[in-house]
C-alpha cells in the first residue's frame, strides 16, 4: 500500500470541527482512502500534533487522538541523518521562515520516497512532493 506522511495540520485539523481545515481534512481521509493509501506519521508530528490536541481540545480528546494514532502502527523515525539534512535545507534557504521541524519532515519524505499530505507551503519551496 502506498501512503502520505502526515504533517500536523491535516492531522489536527481533522478532528478539530472548528479548525479552518476541518471539511478539507475529512474529505481528503476519504479520498486517501478511495485511493487505498495509508497515512504513516513521524513520531514528532505525534509529539506536536498531541500538543494541539491537547492544548486546543482537552485530555480526552487528546488521550483519544493519540490512542488512535498509535493503533495504526504507521510511524516513522527521522535518522540523525534526516534532522542534519534538515538543517542544510534550512541554511539553503535563508529567505524562508521555515522550521527544523518541517524541514526535517521534508528530508524523511524525500529518504522514504513519499509525498507529504500538508496545508504547509514551505514544503514547495524545500521542493518536496506534495499529495494534494
């Protein structure tokens, strides 16, 4: 099966119905879902989108999302390699307000040959396929 490596908006925006990006979010589950790709996530996109859950919508919700996530077993781990890529993706581009976060993201796709599903356009500008 193929799949998209999740970046935290649409994670977040997919369980969160007041998120500007909810409809977007939950249509595009199904059309992943349609397509038969699977959706694998970095364990620090876990990390940052527990934050929101959490902050935005409560122990519960968060406890819930993050259970879910987990049953999946779709996990990643960026390599020290793929954090000191991201570091030189970043130095390649001063003009851009891009984090390590996402640049390190961006060096996991292009190591596991995968699109990123994101609402992040810095991911076109690091030059990295995007699932739309």
């Amino acid at each position: 099966m193929r799949a998209v490596l999740a970046d935290t908006g649409p994670l977040y925006a997919s369980i969160d119905p007041d998120d500007s990006h909810h409809e977007r979010a939950r249509r595009e589950i199904k059309r992943l879902a349609q397509e038969r790709r699977g959706v694998m996530v970095a364990y620090p996109t876990v990390l940052e989108s527990h934050r929101l859950v959490l902050q935005r919508l409560g122990r519960k919700s968060a406890s819930s999302w993050l259970d879910e996530v987990l049953k999946t077993g779709a996990l990643a781990n960026p390599s020290e390699q793929d954090y000191l890529e991201g570091v030189m993706m970043l130095s390649s581009l001063p003009d851009q307000s891009i984090t390590l976060f996402d640049a390190t993201l961006a060096a996991l796709a292009s190591r596991l040959k995968m699109e990123v599903w994101t609402y992040d356009h810095h991911f076109d500008a690091m030059r990295v396929k995007v699932w739309r």
